[in-house]
C-alpha cells in the first residue's frame, strides 16, 4: 500500500543551532525526505540560525555535505537535493546580543500569516534567552511555535525554570517538546495495538499480565558528548523522558480519542502513580552502572573513565529499575526497566509478559510450557512478535513449541521507515500535539526520578562496573531473578 502523503500548510522553519549535530544528522534530512515526499507546500522555506558567519552558500553547502553524510545514496537523487537546497538562507544571530534578530524579523516579515516554527536545536541553557528574543524583537505571531529538545532541565527545579521561561513568551499549547522516541514507528503501532484491536485491551491488566520489560540497550559509548553526557547520566538521559514515556503509554488507560490532552492526561496519571522510590528502597529498586574497557560493536573499547579522561566519574551509563504503579489496572504488575551504553547489542523492546495457564491439561512429555509474551520491538526490525504455545507439526502425540506470531514491519510492508523526526517535524508544521510532552507530564517525571538522584548521591557507594559488551552489571539480572524472572535475552 503506498503511503499518503498530504502537503502541509506553508511554513517558515527557523533552526537555531543549524550547524549543530542535531541538526546535520536528524533535522536537515528529515527535511529532505519530507520535501522529496512533496510534503512540504513549495514556498515554505528553512532559515538556519546561530552565531557563526555563514551565507545562504555555505549553509547550503553544509546542508549538502549532511545529506551525503546521513542519507544513502539511491534516496538522494541530485535534483532532488538541489531542489531542496533553495529552501534554505541564513542569518547569523547571538542569543545573548541584540545584533542579527532584526534582520531575521525582516526575513519572515513577507509572510506574516505563515505558519513560523522556531526549532531549538542549541543548548539547554539558551531556551530561555532565545525566546526572550523572539519575544522582544516583535517575531512571535499566532501562528508562531516552538520546538524545544531534551533536557528541559537537570531537576525539577530547573525544568521548572525552563519551562516557565518559555511560557512568559509561548503558551502551552504552542510549545512543542520533543521526545523523539514518541515519533518511533514502532511506539506508534504500540497505540494501534492496544486500542485498534479488541483482543489485548480485555487482557492488559494485573490479572493477566505477570511484568513488563522495556530494554533500551545501545553498544555507542560516549560519542564526543562527554561534555553533556557526564552532567547528564543513564538516569536522566534515557529514562526520565524515553523510557518513562514508552512505559505511559503501555500503562495508560485507554484515552477517549488521539487528541493531544486527551493523550496526555492518560499518560500523566500514569506518572502521577508510580511509586516513589526512597532512600530505603533504593537497593532494591534501582541499579546503576559504568562500563569498563572491553569489546563492543565488533572491536575493543576503552572504558567509561578513559573515555573521559578522568578518573574521578561517577556518572551511570548503565541502569535498571524495578517500577511499581499504584493503581488498580497494574497493582501487583512490575515494569523492570533497563538502559544503558557498551552493552551487548543495540536493541530497543518492550516485552509484555502474560501470567502462565493456571492449569496443564498435558503429559509431562509434551515439553514445558512458557508463559506467552507479546514483544514490541523499537529496533533494530521494527515489528511485533507473539510468543505461542502451538504443536510441534506432524504425528507422534503431543509435544509443544514456543513460537512467535511474527509481524516485521520492514518486510511485510517493504517501505522505507520514516526517522521519527520526519514524523515530529510535519506534526510540528499541523499543529498536532499528540507526540510532544506537555509541561505537567516533563515535571512529574522529574517528580519521579529527583528522589533517585538524591538517594544516589547520598548514597556511599559508587556504581557498579561492567565490562562493555556485556548486558550491564550483575546487579541488574539480580534484580529481575530476585523475583524469579528473568531478562528477556532469547526471544526476539
Ligand atoms: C538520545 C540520547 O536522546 O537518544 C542518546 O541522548 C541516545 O544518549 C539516543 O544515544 C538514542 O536514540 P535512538 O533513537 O538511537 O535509540
């Protein structure tokens, strides 16, 4: 089935930070592919930003060598980039100077109407200042929105700042924070699962559902984000957005329709239910890690220190927790979450695992029979398996097997997988709230993770080691086998 493409509205797309990493590896082509979709209306154009002295040239260029770089070579036809490349100026402005954000006025001053997306693809720290620019040189209109990246905030406290910074210049339902895990297609399809189908809803509570695991395992290491990744940590750059949101939307309630709140108020109770974690708990729950030098990713790999090059970290690259949520519908249901860098294999998944049959009706001949698990998997194969006891085939009695009911996106609908931000960016463009945070869901999940923080910096003892390349620490597999369950590592 071929997929449908409807062309937005025009828009103005302002990229602060257009030189960055951001947004040469995601930003420009997810553009790009959009634009070569025949998505985007044909004046809409993208005005890159940030201090350096550029011209609408070299900022061509640059956009030029960032589609060489991330997009292969049969889905980058010369034309097409060319094409593209027109929509592209540039303006140099400082977000701590009042120089260059008249001449961006009068850049978007032609088209007053338009639809004006202010994507800030900088630093955490220049949010605030940025929008107070915008605000002040008279550019924020109605139809004006900006996107703001992970980490709005280190705590509760200052994502609080943050968010109140933006709100003095953008009301809420023009801020768009981005959790590009919301844009997978795979989460999606989460949604699809639960609430297009009439088979998993009846099931999806304590009562039939034994745990949840959401794995998200990289084998990268620090890459040249030292400077950020080692204020940051496993905890609050994986966990605190990604991983909580993936675990909202398995957890929530079915929410009365796909608008934006009616979406985000399901997913805030969630936050709002899951049980604190406090200095006493702390071993048992949480586990934290840092990776030693070993093998991943097919070669030999210093460890986290040396990386660093200091010795003194005791930032997490690696951790588990064991989460409870207080409510009827997951009383009694843990959800173990895992996360971490130099592991063995990068996978992303969701394992739902159901209670085992109360009662075996065979023989002991016929073989042991698991537990069914359905298996939503973000990457690498993006698709959805359903573990099953069947028949082994042919005569000779009854012997069982443990099977799955295979659904592989890639293959069965053999299209190219959109990035997720191709997705966010064109919901940005329409208008559409769904897959962005709301500012009350960001700070409940501060109101979560801060206890952690705390009791970990309280806490005497330093993170627990693993060598890269391996599945974390062995306090993360105590952890699940305490229980008696085990880390999903053999199904796919
Ligand atoms: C980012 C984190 O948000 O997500 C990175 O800051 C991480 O540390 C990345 O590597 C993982 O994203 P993906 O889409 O590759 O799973």
């Amino acid at each position: 089935m071929p997929t449908r493409v409807i062309q937005t509205d025009p828009f103005d797309l302002v990229v602060f930070g257009a030189t960055g990493d951001l947004a040469r590896r995601k930003l420009i082509p997810a553009l790009f592919f959009r634009d070569e979709a025949g998505q985007l209306a044909p004046e809409s154009r993208i005005i890159g930003v940030s201090r350096s002295k550029l011209t609408d040239e070299t900022f061509r260029d640059l956009a030029r060598a960032s589609l060489e770089e991330h997009v292969g070579k049969k889905n980058r036809k010369a034309e097409a980039v060319e094409k593209f490349l027109t929509r592209l100026s540039w303006t140099s402005a400082d977000a701590d100077k009042d120089a260059g954000w008249d001449a961006l006025a009068r850049r978007l001053a032609d088209a007053p109407e338009r639809i004006r997306v202010f994507y800030l693809a900088t630093a955490p720290e220049l949010f605030v200042p940025i929008c107070e620019r915008l605000g002040a040189h008279g550019l924020v209109t109605d139809a004006s929105r900006v996107v703001v990246e992970k980490p709005i905030g280190k705590s509760l406290d200052s994502a609080r700042e943050v968010n109140e910074g933006i709100g003095r210049v953008f009301s809420e339902e023009r801020v768009y924070r981005i959790d590009h895990y919301l844009g997978k297609e795979t989460v999606q399809n989460l949604m699809a699962l639960r609430f297009a189908n009439a088979l998993f809803e009846p099931l999806w509570n304590a009562q039939h559902i034994d745990h949840v695991q959401i794995t998200v395992a990289e084998t990268v290491g620090l890459e040249n984000r030292a400077g950020y990744y080692d204020t940051a940590g496993a905890l609050r750059d994986m966990v605190q957005n990604h991983m909580l949101q993936l675990l909202c939307l398995v957890a929530m309630e079915p929410p009365r329709s796909l608008a934006a709140d009616a979406v985000r108020d399901e997913k805030l109770k969630v936050l709002q239910s899951l049980v604190p974690v406090t200095p006493q708990t702390m071993t048992e729950r949480t586990v934290r890690g840092q990776y030693r030098a070993g093998a991943s990713a097919g070669g030999a790999v210093k460890g986290y220190l040396d990386e660093l090059g200091r010795d003194d970290s005791e930032t997490e690259t690696f951790v588990a927790l064991k989460i409870d949520i207080a409510n009827w519908r997951w009383a009694g249901v843990p959800f173990y979450l895992r996360s971490g860098k130099r592991l063995s294999t990068r996978v992303s998944e969701i394992v739902v695992a159901f209670k085992p049959i109360p009662h075996s009706v065979f023989t002991p001949d016929a073989g042991p029979i698991a537990a069914n698990h359905l298996i939503i998997r973000l990457q690498p194969d993006e698709g959805v398996k359903l573990w099953l006891m069947i028949k082994d085939p042919g005569p000779g009695g009854m012997r069982l097997q443990h099977v799955p009911l295979d659904m592989s996106f890639a293959r069965s609908f053999n299209v190219r997988q959109a990035d997720a931000y191709e997705r966010l960016l064109m919901d940005v463009v329409r208008g559409s709230q769904t897959l962005f945070m709301r500012r009350d869901e960001v700070e409940a999940a501060w109101i979560w993770i801060d206890p952690i923080l705390q009791a970990w910096a309280a806490s005497k003892e330093a993170p627990k080691t693993y060598t890269s390349g391996t599945w974390g620490p062995s306090a993360s597999i105590a952890l699940i086998e305490r229980d008696g369950r085990t880390w999903n590592e053999g199904e796919e």
